[in-house]
C-alpha cells in the first residue's frame, strides 16, 4: 500500500519491499565483509589502492580502507561509516566490526528465510550484547599498575596487524617509550606531544625514537655551526628582521647624508635586539659554561644581516619554527618562550645535549636531543617511498592509540580470538535462561562471534572447522585460548603476550548489534528523496 502510494506522489522513486529489502542489506553488509575479511589479524593480506592520479596506496588498516574506498551502496556505506567512527575512538577494530556486522546479518537470514520475524531476532541480538557486555567485565585482565612489558604487548599485538612483522618489533619499542616520556600521573595523555616526523631517507626499520624534537628545517647561514653540544636553548617569538609599517608612509630627504642615517636607524631597532641577545650569551657562556653552545629557535624571523652577527658569535638560529614545535620544545627542552629580549634571564633558558642539522637532498632537518626529562618526543619515520611511510604513519597512529587505552582502561583482554571463543560458549549456555524465540537471536549472536577466530585461521592458511572445534574443546576444559597463527593449534595468549585494548571490544560488541538490529527492521527502501537541482533530469 505504502509502495503505491509513494508512486502516485513521485513516479521517480525506487521501492524495494520487505523480502527484497533485507536481501539487499544482507547483501551489501556481506559484500563488504568479503572484501575486508582477508585482511583481519597479523597473517592477513595487504590490498594496494590506486586513486584517480594514479598513487598507490598499500594498506591492511581498515581504517584507511573504508575511507579511501569509494561505496556507492547505502547500506555498506553505512557500516563503513560507523566502523571508522570506531576507529576515530578507540583506535582499532574497524574490520572485526564490518565482519561482526556482516555475519549478524548472515546467521540472521537462517532464521529469517524459515519464517521467524526479524524484530524477534533484534531482541535476541539485544539480550545477547548485555550479557556480552557484563561477561567483557569478568573476561578482562585488571592492571592497575601498567608495566613497559604488557605494554610492550599491547603495542605489538595492535602493530603487528598493520605492518610486517619486522618493522612492527621495530616501531614497538619506539611506540610504548614515546607514550611513556609524554604519560603524567593523574594527567589526560596527550598524544599531540608525540610528533611524528617523516623522512624518506634508507630503509623503513631504522623508523626510531627521538627524545627531543625533529625541526623540518635548519639554519638559514654557511657559517653557523652545524652541531652543537651541551647547549643552552633559547626560545624567542620577537622579530629580528626590518619591517615595513602598516600604514604607508614616506620619508623624504634632501641630502646622501640624511639617506644614511634614515637607514642607519631603520637597522638601529633590529641591532638593538641582536646586541641584547649576543650580550646575554656571553653573560651565560662564562666560566664553568664557557665551553657551552647557544641556540636560538625563533618562530618569527631573522634576516641576513642578523644572521650574520649570530654566526660571528657562534651561536646556531633557527627562523620561522612552527607555532606547535614552539609549544613542544619548551616541553621537551625546558625554559620559557620570550616575546621580547629585555629582560632576559638564565632562568628562561632550556637545554638540549645535541643539536644538530642533517641535510638530506634539498630538505634540512634540525635535531635537537639528549634533553633532561623530556615531556614530548619524537618518532622518526624512514622509508625508501611515500607509500611505506604513509603505511608506517597510519600503524604508528594506531600503535599509540593502542598502548593510551591500556594505560587508561588499567585493564586488558586476552587476544587471539580468546575472547570470543569464551563468550560464545557463555551465549549458549546463557541460551537457556532466556525465555521465548529470543533464544534464536541469542544463538545467532554467539555464532556470530566465532568470525574472528575462524577468519584469523583462515587467514594463516589453516582450516577454520578444525581451529574452531580445537578451540572450543579446549575451553571446555577451562583455559583461556586463543589461535596459534604459527602452527593453526591453541595457545594461551596471556602466556604468548598477544593483549587487545578492553574499549575496542566494549565498543565493537555495541556497535555491532546495534548496527545489525537497525538493519535487520528495514522492512523497505525508498530511493525518493529530492533530486539535486543540477542532477541530470533537471538538466532535461
């Protein structure tokens, strides 16, 4: 009736009911299962993506997947949608939601096609994520107190599934220690102040770990020194350069010697501040320190002439440093930024054990490092090409968030598919207290479940039954157990150090069903929204 309906009032629209609905959704969410499904856990394989310009992009992430992929279908783009949004705030598990998602909609379709009424199964699947949800509590490892090695687990476990195996050990250490140096007791982690810095410069496994800060720039004089030790650091954001006014206006003279001495005092102002700074430098770099180098970091700048007169001085300047490396080198050298350089004091100074400059190309690069107790760092990105550093960057991204939700969340999950293993059995044994046909819903959900374990075995080349029916017999006998991807048997990941984040599954088991129920009760779908005014048929 509704169908007819909205023809008589828009004969453009496409109707879909109730039977061809579902199969649509369930089409769409398993279609993107299928194209994801081949990239979950550690053994999974990597898809190459070319856009219209023709770079390539090399990437497992489902993260950056999802959101380079073109989707046209509503539905897949949809899960898409609240996928990455999972990423965006837990940092992990954007493909086991496609694939939780798809195989709800699956096991959902056995019921639907022997008569049982999808609101029935919404019920069950509902039923099934609050006992899910208070079996994570009990399922979950408590640690109040984070040591570097679980950390180190985390950390590994997340990274692992992003890049090959190698450079995920590589950047592991790298990961935990930058979330460390910048980690305050009873303080928010802020991981703005771990700078990521790129260099397309040798191989990707010398990626590392600066303590201290990366400038994309060096000194702008031949004659500065190109390292420094032991060095006082002074941060400036005062002007060493002539500028012109705001207003325009004009000077007029009438004789060469009038010239000069407007010229003379046009310089006066800047070599005033220049006097200062120099004067000041020779006041600290006495006695015990005289043997101790000067740098200047200015974030507004400094012209030639200046430069000049701090290179005769053998003091290293650095001109227009960003805004935000302002804020981190105060942070990780010490000392207090200066707008002005009248009352400078040695109490405004930080201090760096090295600084020097590493030109590559036409690019040049200032480190500054060895710094006392450093609230932010560095991590250095190499790589032979764009797209292994932007593949490198994205698993660093996730690598972080990873070891921040464990620190915070003072607690872990077993990994390995462990987790959903047990659920699953704790679903059919719950199974039993649920009265009515809600108990299908149930049984959909816990089947559902067993995706992870099957598609990780899957992808490691083993045979999903088998893994399956080893693990649950194993359970069943009082282990924690998860999939051994090195030889398809059971392991014990707390043993094996394989650690996932408790918010990625608190929030995956929500996000899932919700998503699927919502799906599971579109009963039709309507293409009759407005057209857009410069559409085709507006055009006819």
């Amino acid at each position: 009736m509704a169908s007819s309906a909205l023809k008589m009032i828009n004969p453009n629209s496409d109707v879909a009911r109730r039977g061809q609905a579902l199969q649509l959704n369930i089409t769409a969410a398993i279609g993107l299962q299928d194209v994801l499904r081949s990239n979950l856990g550690p053994r999974g394989t990597i898809k190459m993506l070319v856009d219209g310009a023709g770079a390539i992009k090399l990437t497992k992430d489902g993260k950056v997947l999802l959101h380079e992929m073109q989707i046209q279908h509503p539905t897949a783009a949809m899960i898409a949608k609240a996928a990455t949004a999972q990423d965006e705030i837990t940092g992990d598990g954007t493909t086991s939601i496609v694939l939780l998602v798809g195989e709800l909609l699956k096991q959902a379709e056995r019921y639907v096609s022997e008569g049982l009424h999808p609101r029935v199964i919404t019920e069950g699947y509902d039923h099934a994520k609050k006992e899910a949800l208070k079996f994570l509590e009990d399922f979950k490892t408590p640690k109040p107190e984070m040591d570097r090695e679980l950390l180190v687990s985390v950390a590994r476990t997340s990274l692992r599934t992003k890049v090959h195996r190698v450079l995920a050990d590589t950047l592991t250490e790298a990961v935990v220690d930058s979330v460390l140096a910048i980690h305050r007791e009873g303080e928010p982690i802020d991981l703005h102040m771990v700078e990521i810095m790129k260099m397309q410069h040798r191989s990707e496994t010398e990626s590392r770990l600066v303590r201290g800060l990366v400038l994309d720039h060096g000194a702008r004089h031949p004659d500065m020194p190109k390292k420094v030790t032991d060095a006082f650091i002074l941060t400036l954001n005062v002007s060493l350069e002539y500028e012109k006014s705001e207003i325009n206006s004009g000077f007029f003279y009438s004789t060469p010697e009038q010239r000069e001495k407007l010229v003379e005092s046009e310089r006066k102002h800047v070599d005033d501040k220049i006097r200062k700074i120099v004067e000041f430098k020779n006041t600290v770099c006495t006695g015990e320190n005289a043997k101790k180098g000067f740098v200047i970091i200015n974030q507004k700048g400094i012209d030639p002439l200046s430069l000049d007169i701090l290179a005769k001085h053998n003091i290293f300047a650095l001109r227009r440093a960003k805004r935000r490396n302002m804020e981190r080198l105060q942070l990780s050298c010490g000392g207090v930024a200066q707008n002005s350089v009248e009352d400078l004091s040695p109490e405004v100074l930080g201090y760096a054990g090295l600084v020097y400059e590493h030109v590559l190309g036409e690019e040049k690069y200032t480190f500054v490092e060895d710094v006392k107790d450093p609230y932010s760092v560095t991590i250095l990105i190499k790589g032979p090409n764009p797209h292994t550093i932007a593949q490198i960057n994205d698993a660093v991204r996730d690598g972080l968030r990873a070891v921040k939700n464990a620190i915070e969340d003072k607690s872990v999950v077993a990994g390995g598919g462990a987790f959903e293993v047990a659920c699953a059995q704790h679903l059919v044994e719950f199974k039993k207290s649920v009265k009515g046909r809600a108990k299908m819903g149930v049984q959909a959900f816990a089947d559902a479940l067993l995706v992870i374990p099957k598609v990780l075995a899957q992808n490691a080349g083993f045979d999903a039954q088998d893994v399956i029916v080893a693990l649950q017999e194993e359970h069943q006998d009082g282990h924690v157990v998860g999939v051994d991807l090195k030889t398809g048997d059971t392991m014990d990941p707390k043993l094996d150090g394989v650690w996932d984040n408790y918010r990625v599954h608190r929030h995956m088991l929500h996000s899932c069903s919700v998503i699927a129920s919502n799906l599971l009760l579109v009963d039709e779908m309507m293409r009759a929204g407005r057209t857009s005014l410069k559409g085709p048929d507006h055009m006819a």
